[in-house]
C-alpha cells in the first residue's frame, strides 16, 4: 500500500489547493463587476453619465497597459514565487477596492478630498495629448477617485490571474492539469452570476439606495479572498518543506524574446483574436444590464411580495449554485448519473430563470450569463483535448458572437412591451453569448504553444494579456462615448438607445471571424497543428 508522500500527492489537499486559488478568483470576478448591475443608480444618485462610467470601468488595466505593470507582475512572480505575489496580489487588490469603496461613499461627497479631485486631475500632461487620459474634464469626482482605486484593483486582479495559472501547474504537474485549470475557470465566471444577483438587492436594502453598500460587499468578498491566499501560503510553503525543491518560477520575461514571438504571423493572429473577441464581452458584461433594462418591460414588483425580498435573492442563488454544480459534474461522473445530473441542471435552470423574471430585474435575467458556459466548458475542453479543431472553433465562436449582438441590437427591442417573449429572447441570447464564451478561450489559449517556441511561451502569454488588455482599458470608454452621443437629450437611463454600441461590438465579432477565417488559412498552409489534438496518441 502505497503511502503518501507529500501534500501534492494527496488528491484531497491537492484540490483543497485548488479550492483556495479558485476562491480568491471567484471574489476578484464579484469586485470586477460590482457597479454593472447599478449603473442606472450610479447616474442617478452621483452624477456618472455614460462616459463618466465607461471611463471609470476602463481605468481597471490603465497602469497594466500604459505603465506597463503586467510585465512587472511577471517579473515579481519570476523572482519572488507564487507564495509571495499571490498575498501581494490579495493586498493590492484589497486597497484598491476599498478606494473604490470610499469614492462612492456619502462621506467622500461630503470630503475636502472631493474638492480636491474636483479641482484637479482635469488635464493630464502627455496622456491628455496621446488622448489616453484616464480622467478628463468636467468628470465627477467621485468617478476620478474610484478610478485611481479601480487602477490599483487592476493591477493586483492581473497579478492574481498569472500567479494562479502558475500556482495550478505547481500542484497539478503531471496530474489533472487541464480539469483543474476548468475548474478553476468555471467557478471563478460563476463571480459574474452572483454580482448581478447581489450588487442591487445591497444597493437598494430596506428601500433606501446606497450604492457604497453594493461595494462595500466587494469589499469584503476582496478581504476573505486574501484571506484565502494566507492559507494557501502555508500550504504551499509546507509542500516545499517535504520536497525539499524551491519553488518553481517561470523563464524571465526578456526583450530579446520579443523578436522572436513578434515574427510569427500565427502569434498575431491569435493576439488579435484575443483583443477582439474579449473586448466584445468584458466591456459589454459592463453595461449589460442598463441594456436590457432599456429594452426588456418590466413592472415593479410590490414592496411586500415575496419577490421583492432579500430572502428571493438566497433562494435563486442556491438554485444558481444547483444548476452550475449539477451541470459541471454531469461530464465527470458514470454514464448511469449523467442523465439525472443533467435533467436536475435543466429544471434547476428554468426555475432559476422564472425566478428571474417573477423578481423583474434585468440584473437578476443577465444573471444566466454564465450558467452554460459551466457545464459545456468540460465538454469542449474534451473534445479540442481529444479531437483538436482550435482554428474551426475560434471561428464558431465568433459567429455565435456576431448573431448575440445583432439580436440585442435589433430582435430584442421588437419585443418591447411583450414582457415574457422579451425575457425569453434576452434569456435565450445570454446564455447562448455564455456558451460562446467558453467555446473561444477553451480554444484560443491551449494553441499559444503551437505557435512560438517552448522556451518563450510565458513572454509570449505575457504579451497577449498585455494587448488584451488594451482592449479592455479602450471599449468601456468607447461604448459609453457612443451610448452618449447616441442618446443626446435622454436624460433618463431607463429609456437609452443601445444600437450602435451594439453594431460595435458586433463589428469587432466580424473582426474576429475574419481573422479567425486567416488564421485557419495560415495553419493549413504552415502546418501550425492547431486543428491537431492537444493529447497526442
């Protein structure tokens, strides 16, 4: 009988691992997208108009990609270990938040710190000239300082993301990488879920509005997640104590590897796919809600119904957590269990979206958003692993995109006044657009490798999050630019026209098919191996 030797070789703790990383990246989603669901409250009780949001929400990866932190994310965790950048990250990301907690707070309005950022940062030398400013004239206050708290979240949110990728390959070598990184994957979107259900039912308790509330939540959320990165430090350190190893660190991000991994056509390709397709769902999961609240009818719901309370907002939850859980362990799990794994997901599912529309929230509808994406992720990450197709699927994935913005741009907003079809409609696009989410990075990511030599892979992924990146810090601006100069003299929130951001986001979908159309060209034509299975027989 074999004994265990470390705690690396316990699948129990090796998970348990797993659970601590996953955990922290579930509450850093919630604090990503804490206001979304509020941003018709945001405009209402402290002035942010729809450039004033977006700009704020873009501030996220400013310093990423202008100051270049990303790169020293990488070099801290190069040099210092998973143990130490992951309680940095937690720190950072901490600080951030409760700044972006205090910007929104009624004590902050009342502060001589909102004269000052009132008075101030309207101009910003060089950035203002370049037109990348992260703040500009006449932006509320309030909006500037959450944005310099949002800024310093971002930084310690993508120091997060790359030390648990690595903190995952460290525990799971050898093992069930690819299910871990799943996993992994899939709780952390569930993030996305529970702020829609959570962020208004805090903002709106006990009918009086307080949009700090929905933060301070985050806040919190942001606290346990560092909380979770201490006992994942002595659990770590612990495994290095009875391997005796020191701990492993990527290959240094050097300049010399940018040559290398600029001169592949492939490595573009894949790049601008990525920048495209994730600029076309980050930056709308931002103003999603708005949207549908602009082009879904809804009733408000009496204040002493059952689905006007706090106690509605728990019940759905558990019902979110039975739907992703029975569908995740649908693909793991006997042929004799998966049918009724499956059959509780889909009725779990439809009581979660007859809850959602009972409750008449446009938040609690966008809610569904990453429900399917939970239970295909495993399937699709089976079949690219078993029967390859990358390149067929990215272009898939894009089409499913261009078809979910064309039908929130012009078939919803025929439904207007038709208060079920309507739902059913936003339902039916958001959970397909979820689908789709998971169909492209499942196949976008594990094709890096194919591309650039073994030896440059982590500049290379460094360079593709950076160029991400900059998708992310443009569209939430660009998307609240247009909304605004496409709703001159609307005053009120409820009644904005979405159709040409709509058409924009679109539009970077058909990008993103015409590259990926290319990409499949140039992998035909070289042999890149991207149609290839990842397991090789």
């Amino acid at each position: 009988m074999s004994k265990t030797k470390t705690l690396r070789d316990s699948a129990t703790l090796r998970w348990t691992a797993l659970l601590l990383l996953a955990l922290a990246m579930f509450c850093s989603y919630i604090f990503m997208d804490i206001l979304s669901p509020i941003k018709a409250l945001m405009q209402e009780t402290r002035g942010w108009d729809s450039t004033a949001f977006g700009t704020m929400q873009g501030s996220e990866t400013f310093l990423n990609v202008f100051v270049f932190f990303l790169i020293f994310a990488g070099i801290i965790l190069d040099k210092m270990g998973v143990r130490f950048t992951a309680l940095l990250s937690g720190v950072v990301m901490l600080i951030g938040a409760t700044i972006n907690w205090y910007a929104v707070t009624e004590a902050f309005m009342a502060s001589n710190l909102h004269v000052w950022f009132t008075n101030n940062l309207n101009y910003i030398p060089v950035f203002d000239e370049l037109g990348v400013s992260p703040f500009y004239e006449g932006m509320p206050a309030s909006a500037k300082f959450s944005a310099v708290g949002f800024m310093i979240f971002g930084c310690g949110v993508e120091m997060a993301g790359i030390t648990v990728s690595r903190g995952i390959v460290k525990w799971f070598k050898g093992r069930e990488m690819a299910l871990a990184m799943g996993s992994e994957m899939a709780l952390a979107r569930l993030g996305v879920a529970t702020c829609m259900i959570f962020s208004p039912m805090f903002a709106t308790l006990g009918g009086v509005v307080d949009v700090s509330r929905s933060v301070a939540f985050g806040v919190i959320l942001l606290l346990i997640a560092l909380i979770m990165f201490i006992v994942y430090f002595f659990m770590d350190r612990k495994l290095d104590q009875q391997t005796g190893e020191e701990e492993e660190k990527d290959a240094p991000f050097q300049i010399k590897d940018i040559g290398a991994i600029l001169s592949s056509k492939g490595f573009w390709l894949v790049a601008l796919l990525c920048v495209l397709y994730y600029s076309a769902i980050f930056p709308f999961q931002k103003y999603a809600v708005n949207m549908l609240e602009c082009n879904l009818t809804f009733h408000p719901v009496p204040e002493d119904s059952f689905w006007a309370g706090s106690n509605v907002t728990l019940i759905q939850y558990v019902i979110m957590l039975i739907t992703a859980g029975a569908a995740f362990a649908s693909n793991f799990t006997r042929r004799e269990l998966r049918y009724p794994l499956l059959s509780i997901a889909v009725i779990a599912l439809i009581a979660f979206c007859y809850m959602g529309y009972m409750r008449q929230s446009a938040a609690t509808v966008f809610s569904v958003f990453p429900l399917l994406a939970v239970g295909i992720t495993p399937i699709l990450g089976n079949y690219l692993d078993r029967n390859g197709k990358a390149a067929t699927m990215l272009i898939l994935g894009s089409i499913l995109l261009i078809a979910c913005h064309l039908t929130f741009a012009f078939v919803l907003p025929m439904f207007k006044g038709s208060e079920v079809a309507g739902v059913i409609v936003a339902y039916v696009t958001i959970l397909v657009l979820g689908a789709s989410f998971s169909l492209v990075p499942a196949s976008l990511w594990p094709s890096v490798p194919k591309l650039v030599d073994e030896k440059i892979i982590g500049s290379a992924y460094a360079l593709i999050f950076w160029i991400q990146n900059i998708g992310l810090w443009l569209f939430p601006m660009l998307i609240g630019k247009v909304l605004d100069a496409s709703n001159q003299g609307v005053t009120d929130p409820m009644k904005f026209d979405y159709t040409n951001p709509l058409l924009m986001l679109a539009g970077l979908g058909v990008a993103a098919f015409v590259i990926g159309l290319i990409l499949k060209v140039e992998d035909k034509r070289k042999n890149l191996g991207l149609e290839n299975p990842n397991i090789m027989k």
